[in-house]
C-alpha cells in the first residue's frame, strides 16, 4: 500500500525547467553550439556534468579540458541562479499547494527526490521547506537519475520502505530511476511519453485519485 510519496522538484512542484533551458541556451549559444528544447528534454532529472555532456555532443570546436568544462557548467549554473532570484511562492501553483496538503491531510509522508544541487535554494525560494519530511537531492547523491539513489535515499530518509512509495517524475530518466528503486512511478508531463510509467498525469491533483481514501 502507497504511505509515501517521493516528488521530484523541477519540472514538477515548479516549473525551473524553463530556466534551466534559458541558463543551458545562454551558455550553448556563446560557444556555438546547437541547443534547442527537444534536446533540452534529455536534460531533466540527469546531473550538470552529464547534461553538459549531452549538450557537447554537438560541440566541433578544439578539445575541451576538464577545467574549461567545469567553468561551462559554472557559467550555467551562475546564469541559472540569476534566474531563480525572481522566484517567489507565487511560482508554486494553486494545484501543486492543494496537492501536499491533502497528502498531508490523509497521513501520507512527503519527500523530495531530485537532481538538483540549488533544490534547497529553490524550496526556500517558494517557501515550500517546511513540506516535506525529508529531503533527497544533489547534494546526497553520488549518481544521477537513472540511477535510483536519490529515491533510495529519500525512501531511508523516511524511514519506509521502497515498495510503498510513489514517485511523480517529469523526466524518462526519473521514471526509470523510480522503477529501478522498486517504487511505482506517476508520469506528468514530458514523461508522459514514458511507457515504464505505472500511471500518467495530466495535473498534481491527479495522483489523489491514486491512493486508497
Ligand atoms: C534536475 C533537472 O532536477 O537537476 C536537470 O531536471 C538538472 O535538468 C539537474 O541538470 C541538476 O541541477 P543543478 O541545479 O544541480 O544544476
Ligand atoms: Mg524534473
């Protein structure tokens, strides 16, 4: 039986996705590289490093040392946090804080289970903090999605058991991650077009119809 539920946070409770890909434009356009949002889709839920990776591949200038390519991923992320400044509660939408409450409100156990170093920053930002019993995030992970140790990890910071967490993903990788994890696995928006998906969302609200009442 679902107890818990294990969101990921970009794309998902907000929409920093777009400001990822603004960041990731900005830095792609300055060295020449072609960049645009179908490839931008491979980037949600994988790691900086690994997205500056996928955005390379279309990279013909001369060879790039390690050190060029962690100010690439520096410059990103500078041009990124410039744009999460703007970023207040009113980012977090009506459906997405009606959402938590409701889980909250019939005993479920929350937890965050993203990619993302800045996933703090950005709860702080929309005072979504105090939501969620435990946080999974860049910061405690050695592997990125698809790998599943951000949900592992969020599941033992709850103290439960994988089989009774859900997670709701925007990402194929995040949707394979889940699966990998041995959780069952909601799709919203572009992992949507995931077929390892247990369930597919139009909205957040959609996953109440999900649970037992
Ligand atoms: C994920 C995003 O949540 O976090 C990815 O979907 C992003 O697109 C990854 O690359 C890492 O984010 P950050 O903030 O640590 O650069
Ligand atoms: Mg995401």
């Amino acid at each position: 039986m679902i107890d818990s539920f294990i969101f990921d946070l970009d794309g998902v409770l907000v929409f920093t996705d777009k400001y990822h890909y603004a960041a990731w434009k900005e830095m792609a356009d300055d060295l020449g590289v072609y960049f645009d949002e179908k490839i931008n889709n491979r980037l949600r839920g994988v790691s900086r490093m690994e997205s500056l990776e996928i955005i390379l591949e279309r990279y013909e200038g001369p060879a790039l040392s390690k050190e060029e390519k962690e100010a690439l991923a520096q410059k990103k992320n500078n041009i990124y946090r410039e744009l999460l400044k703007k970023m207040s509660p009113d980012d977090v939408s009506e459906d997405v804080r009606f959402t938590l409450k409701e889980l909250k409100k019939r005993g479920m156990h929350l937890a965050i289970g993203s990619s993302s170093k800045n996933a703090k920053l950005i709860l702080e930002k929309v005072g979504l903090m105090d939501s969620f019993d435990a946080i999974s995030d860049g910061e405690n992970i050695s592997r990125s999605k698809p790998d599943p140790e951000v949900f592992v990890k969020a599941a033992l910071f709850m103290d439960k058991k994988p089989e009774s967490c859900m997670v709701v993903e925007d990402a194929f990788s995040g949707i394979e991650a889940a699966k990998a994890a041995g959780m069952k696995a909601a799709a919203i928006g572009d992992a949507r077009n995931s077929e390892k998906a247990d369930f597919k969302i139009e909205k957040l609200s959609d996953i109440l119809n999900l649970i037992a009442v």
